[in-house]
C-alpha cells in the first residue's frame, strides 16, 4: 500500500533534502521526509510521461509533419525566437539540421544584449544560412517601463523584456503567416521554474498597466504588449498558431548540447542562465539576492538535480559563492544606471524602497492559476510553480 505523504511549511529555514530549494520561498512544503512537494510532484507526474525526453518518437514525427504540412508553399515552417543561450541555439540546430524545418529567426533587441549572445546569434545564424529579423524595442518606453518596475518595488523586474519578447514574436509570426512558433522552454532544464513570490505572470497587462499608470513618465505608444487573452486565446484558437516546445520530445542535456554548439558553431558559453542579457544578469545576479534574498540558480540546479544532469553536492558548492563577484556587482551597477539614464545613487535608492508584489497591484492572478492547473492536470509539456 502506497504511503500517504504529509506536506507541512517549516516554522525556520529549510532546505529540501532532494534538491536546493529552501523556504526563501515562502510557499515551499515538505513532506515527513524533508523533501519538497516540487520534487514529488515531479517524480510522480511529469516523469512518468516525459521520461527524460525518450520514447517520443512518434509524436515528434506527427508533429514535425503537422508543422511541413502547414508551411507548404509558404517562405518558412515554423519563426524561433533566438537570445543566443544554449536552449534558443540548440532548437535552432535540431530544428534545421535534424528536423528540417525552414525556420524564421527571431531576435528582440531590447538594447541590453551581452556581446557574446549577439556572436552566437550571428553564428549560428550564418553557418545554418537561415534568415534572421531583428525588432528593436523602442529605447526611450522600454527605460520607462524598466524604472516604472524598480519603482513598484516588486521584484518582477524582467517582465518588461519578457513581455516585449513574446508578443513580438507572436506579431510576427501573424505577419508571416506562420502557424507554429518553436519556443525553448523545456522540462530538462526548466522544471522547477521560480516560486509565484519571486516573480509573476509576465503576461498580465492588468498588473503592467496598474504600474504604469502609477509610475510611469511618458505614454506608451509603440510598446508591444501583450495579455493573457492575446496569448491564450487570440493567438492559438482564433489565429490558429501553435507554441511547440520540441526539446520536450528529444533526450536533452544542456551540458551536452553545450558541447555540440561549440564544436559545430563556435558557440560562447556564458555564466548562468538568463546572462545572455546584462540587465538579467544585473537581474538574478545581484538585485533579487541583494533586495529579496532569492538566489534565481535554486531553480536552476534543482531542475538540473531533478532531471539528472548535476549533483545537489555540486549545486550547494556553487551556491555557497555569489552569482556574480563583487567587481562584478560595482562594475553592473554602473552599467544599468547609465542605460536606464540615472544616477547609481537613485539606482540604489530603489533597494531600499519597501517591498511588494502582485498582491500590491491590481492582477488577473485567478485567471492564471485556473488555467495553470488545468494545465498541471492534462498536459505532459508543463512545469511545477507552487
């Protein structure tokens, strides 16, 4: 008979005895065992069906016809967004080289690019001969939007870029008439992904809207926004695009794949995760542990713990040691506030604003949270927010 497990929250500090999640997340649970609820939700639901990528060869073949088949006599297949991170890059090399798809390349330049995203872009892009679109975000909406976020005091502060990304993405895929858009999400790397307290939906224009009308300077004409009504209903059931996430049906392992990328492109490797942009990196690198005391790489490793690519001894070493160095932290300090036109005083003067989050502003979270359990429930492409 299978034992019942017991969740509880921990009255003091916590970390989970199967990965490295802690109570820096407020709504962590452990069961009788000290290991968290992410972790068997894991084992019991999502791995099972996803079995490390194996045994889904035929969906992936139906798919890759449903994908040709709706891009006969038509320029490109499929439109890829691309960062120049390992997950974009290698789902553009299966995608051309062991899928052949023609694919739409994608880049959203929000001005904030590390030059060695922009090198492995631009090499990868060369050497597959695909053609490339460049979208710039508008400079002087994207810095109102940004500083509108450090004001609010919450520590969401990546949704201005994420929210530009997507929605350019969608737009372009309607302009093209593409009907699949190759996204790099994936269980592999990614199924443990930030607790709801460390950052929020980064689709809910209820929120973005109540912050900006609050802190915001100027009006935002041009900026390319989106919501949940364009991306959940809009964009796949009445345009009829689809959002596939191929590195779910293939054995993936990020370090492997860094290796191949390298070897057939001259990939750069980088620091973490999500450093392919240096306001990210300012991001998840020093302000979230400064300000709020969430270390982004939690999430990171256990996903990589959970999925068997790293050991939790590892991943407790590497976070024993800041993200980011000290020089670092002076040096992008400097950087971000003199890309978002102010002083490093008045920078800094926002880390010590009172902290808030969603709750504080008008949000659609209910909506949220009733599609993400359906999801939960019926879908094997998902992962665990709790």
């Amino acid at each position: 008979m299978k034992e019942e497990r017991k969740y509880r929250k921990s009255n003091g500090y916590q970390i989970c005895s199967n990965c490295v999640m802690d109570t820096s997340d407020p709504e962590i649970e452990f069961d009788q065992y000290g290991i968290c609820r992410r972790c068997n939700d894991f084992y019991e639901y999502i791995l099972p069906k996803w079995n490390h990528g194996s045994g889904h060869e035929l969906e992936l073949k139906k798919i890759l016809y449903k994908i040709k088949k709706a891009g006969r006599r038509k320029p490109f297949d499929c439109i890829l967004g691309i960062s120049g991170g390992v997950d974009s890059c290698y789902l553009l090399h299966l995608a051309v080289k062991e899928f052949d798809l023609r694919v739409l390349v994608a880049h959203v330049d929000s001005g904030w690019d590390m030059p060695f995203a922009k090198r492995n872009i631009e090499r990868m892009v060369s050497k597959l001969n695909v053609e490339l679109i460049v979208e710039k975000i508008d400079k002087n909406e994207f810095r109102n939007f940004q500083l509108a976020m450090f004001k609010a005091g919450v520590p969401d502060l990546d949704i201005p870029q994420d929210m530009a990304f997507v929605s350019i993405i969608d737009n372009l895929a309607i302009k093209n008439g593409i009907k699949y858009i190759l996204n790099g999400g994936n269980i592999s790397t990614e199924v443990i992904i930030n607790p709801k307290a460390w950052s929020y939906w980064g689709t809910d224009l209820r929120y973005v809207k109540d912050i900006l009308n609050k802190f915001g300077k100027i009006k935002m004409e041009t900026y390319p926004f989106t919501s949940i009504f364009k991306r959940k209903i809009l964009i796949p059931y009445l345009k009829g695009i689809k959002t596939i996430k191929l590195l779910n049906y293939v054995p993936y392992k990020v370090f492997d794949a860094k290796k191949l990328l390298n070897s057939e492109y001259g990939w750069e490797d980088y620091q973490q995760k999500h450093f392919e942009s240096k306001l990210t990196k300012f991001i998840e690198g020093f302000w979230l542990p400064k300000r709020f005391g969430y270390d982004i790489r939690r999430a990171q490793y256990s996903s990589l713990i959970l999925t068997g690519q790293m050991k939790r001894e590892e991943a407790l070493k590497k976070l024993s040691n800041p993200a980011i160095s000290d020089d670092e932290a002076i040096s992008l300090i400097k950087e971000v506030a003199e890309g978002l036109e102010i002083t490093v005083e008045e920078l800094m003067s926002y880390i010590d604003l009172p902290k808030k989050t969603y709750k504080n502003y008008k949000n659609t979270k209910r909506i949220f949270d009733i599609g993400s359990k359906i999801l939960f429930i019926f879908g094997i492409d998902k992962l665990i927010r709790r």
